[in-house]
C-alpha cells in the first residue's frame, strides 16, 4: 500500500543506518595511507613527522609545481630530508591515477577529487565551441535542490542533470546544495559511460565522448537536516582542468564564516584562459523575509570576499562569482559588488525557479557576476537560464508524478579562453580567509 509517491512524502522523517554515512567526506585516506597529490593539510598533518608548516610547504610545492611522481619527491621540500622520506612510506603514497594529472586539490579545507581511471575510460580528447571564430567555455550554475545520492538513483533526475548539460553544450556546472560527497559522482559516471538510453542519444547527438570529473567540497554549512556542500562538474577532455579547490577557510580572529554556507573556490585552466569560480549559496530571505537582514548582512561581505581573493592570488584579474544569492539582481544589497566593478550577466526580468505548477518561474535568484577585466575582455555577451525539459515522469511530485529535478534552473554564461591578459602565476585557492566581524579582510 505504499508507493513512489507516499514513500517520497515520508521520505524527510525516515533514517537509515550504515557503517559510513554518506556525508562523510572522504578525503584521500585509504587503507594504503595517504595520497600526497591530493591530500589536505589536514590529511598531511597525520603522517609522522608532518606538522602544519611542513604540510603547508607540501601543498605550495605541489601547485607550484605540479603533482609528485613518487615519495621520495618529499625530499626537494624544505624540512624534509631523507631519513623522514624514508620513514613515510609505509603511510604516504602516490596514485598512478594522480601522479600522471595536471590537477590536484588545492589543500587546506579539502574538497574530494572524484576521477574516473584510466582502466574505466581510454583517453579522451574533443574541441570546444567556437563562437566568432574563437574558442569559448560554457559555464552554468545550478541549485539542484536537497541534492542526495538516493535523488541520484532516481532515472529521472539522472536523466534530466545529463541530458540537460548535453543538449546545452556546459562545459563547467558550478553545483549548489549537494547533500552529501557522493551524489554527483554519479552524475559524473552518466556522463562518461551512460547508462540510460536517452543520455546515450543526448551524449552521441549533442556531445560525443567526453571525460567528465568532478570535485565535492566539505560541508560548506547547514541545510534542511543535514550538512551542504558544493561542486564542481566539468568535461577534461577539452583541456579544462581544475588546478586546485577550496572552501572559504573561517576567520582566525574569529573562528567564524560571514556566510551560512561557506563559499567553495575553484582555479580553472581551460587552454590559455585560467579565472577563479566562485560558487555561493546566500542565506534564504525566509518566508516572510524575516531573514532578509542576515542575507543582506552576507551580500555586504562579497566585495571582501572578492578582494581577498586578489590580494591571495596577485595579478589574477579573472573571477567568476556564480549561484544562488536569493536576491534578484537589481537589488540595493548587490551595489557595493557593483561598486567594485562587477558585472551581473542575467537580467532581473528572467526567472530562475522553477515549479511543475509554474514551469515560466517568477524569481530570478539565480545569477553570475564577472569581475570588470572578464566582463570586458573575455564575455561573449552570451548568457541564458535553460527552462525546457527539466521535468520527467519519473521524478516524483508530492502524490503524484512529473516533477522537477529542482526548483531552481541552469544558469550559464561564456567566455573566450584563447588568450589570458592578467599576471597571475599562483593558482592554489586554498587559505583565502576574511574576518568574519569588519568589513576588512
């Protein structure tokens, strides 16, 4: 007597135990030790004779110079001599799949780097878009709502997130509100060896072979009973690679974030073009906007947000500001942002949220902001919110079925990646802080 539909009703009020909970971060442990090419400072500083400063030296090594080829790599860091190196290597390690890659997460708060093998997908290399003769990347934000690994099981919703980055030719998802580290894991497994017969049409008709990865941060902060956290999703076969990744680490003063959810950092590199994204999911005004002070209070703190940035990354001029920020653009809240010389893409009058019962949407919260270098030099001015099917009847809808995979929309923006007319040179964002009680950072 109980179906799809009621069983989604309880769904909320309904536990399961297990041995490891989904949301439990993994990291990079596993029963061999730990992996010093993808391995936090946090993860760093449980092998013998690793403390902070030595940990925080094995991460600026590895952005500087790229992933370690073996153990005995440690040697070139200062601090670490032979004798230490020795006597890691019954608890460190490097990964055939990690020493061989360009990308590694960029230590401090860590996020989870999920990659496919080699064994599972051969190499793969296709082209980006051209638009006016040059090339360009397609990034797109989206919201996708309590998003678990049970919501990932569902056809539907696999169906939907697929077919949707197919058909519009994303290259980058910027993701918010994952609700636990191994949901878009298997979105990412879709996208490389599909499984359901329409994402193998949308991915032959739309995309051809790609080589998607993907990043799972920590838990950024609290949502409806359970911890949130933030992605990234992208296609590596189009020489885009995520060169480091990071939550916004809390204030030392403090302890505390200015922000609910903290936001997750991402350096990208696609061809010639490298810029920072920035995923935010801004505190919910509240119903009756009882919470509207508190999310003002956080969209006060983004210009700070912004310009510590440029001071940890000197000389990078390229920062994309993208998700969820429960305010329409044109608001007051977002002018010092403005101020600062920051562009919204969307305009006020184009939804974001979407509904079965309103599938044309009445909001538009959804946005992305480039800084005035980006906006100016690389925008291609071409932007959208992608409303068409994002329904299926496998995705239920209260007691019934047909319903929406979120309640929020896709958004997406591009840029020219041919060429990078700022100075920068350091690429990890791991660190990047600001106080969480002034407005100085």
């Amino acid at each position: 007597g109980i179906g799809p539909g009621l069983l989604e009703k309880f769904r909320n009020y309904l536990t399961a135990s297990s041995s490891k909970p989904p949301d439990q971060p993994q990291g990079s442990s596993t029963q061999d030790g730990i992996d010093l090419n993808i391995a936090s400072t946090d993860e760093l500083q449980t092998l013998p004779g690793i403390g902070k400063s030595i940990a925080q030296r094995i991460v600026d090594d590895r952005d500087q110079n790229g992933p370690f080829a073996s153990v005995d790599d440690l040697a070139r860091i200062n601090g670490i001599g032979q004798a230490k190196v020795d006597g890691l290597k019954g608890t460190a390690f490097v990964s055939s799949s990690t020493s061989n890659k360009k990308q590694e997460d960029g230590g401090g708060k860590k996020s989870r780097l999920q990659e496919q093998s080699d064994v599972d997908i051969p190499a793969r290399k296709t082209l980006l878009a051209k638009y006016q003769g040059r090339p360009v990347v397609r990034i797109c934000s989206w919201n996708l709502e309590r998003f678990s690994s049970e919501k990932a099981a569902n056809v539907g919703v696999r169906e939907v997130v697929c077919c949707t980055i197919l058909k519009n030719s994303v290259d980058i998802v910027v993701i918010q509100e994952l609700a636990d580290t191994s949901a878009l894991q298997k979105i990412c497994d879709e996208l490389n060896n599909p499984s359901l017969p329409e994402v193998q049409k949308c991915s032959k008709q739309y995309h051809g072979p790609g080589l998607w990865k993907c990043a799972t941060s920590q838990a950024a902060g609290r949502m409806y009973m359970g911890n949130e956290f933030n992605g990234f999703l992208w296609d590596s076969s189009k020489d885009i690679s995520l060169r480091s990744s990071s939550l916004l680490e809390k204030s030392k003063k403090t302890g505390k974030s200015p922000f609910v959810r903290r936001p997750f950092l991402g350096f990208f590199k696609v061809q010639k073009f490298d810029f920072v994204a920035v995923s935010v999911h801004l505190k919910a005004t509240g119903l009756h906007n009882e919470d509207k002070d508190r999310l003002l209070a956080e969209l006060a703190r983004l210009p700070d947000l912004m310009e510590a940035i440029h001071d940890h990354l000197v000389g990078e001029e390229d920062i994309l500001l993208l998700g969820d920020f429960n305010l329409e653009p044109g608001d007051g809240g977002f002018q010092s942002l403005a101020d600062l010389g920051y562009h919204h893409i969307l305009p006020a009058d184009i939804p974001t949220n979407i509904s079965p019962s309103n599938l044309g949407g009445s909001r538009s919260y959804d946005n992305i902001w480039m800084a005035n270098r980006t906006y100016k030099t690389a925008y291609t001015q071409r932007f959208g919110a992608i409303r068409g099917q994002l329904t299926h009847e496998k995705i239920p809808d209260g007691w019934s079925w047909g319903g929406t995979v979120s309640d929020h929309v896709p958004v997406w923006g591009e840029v020219y990646v041919d060429r990078d007319l700022d100075r920068g040179s350091k690429v990890s964002v791991s660190g990047i802080a600001i106080d969480g009680s002034s407005s100085t950072h």
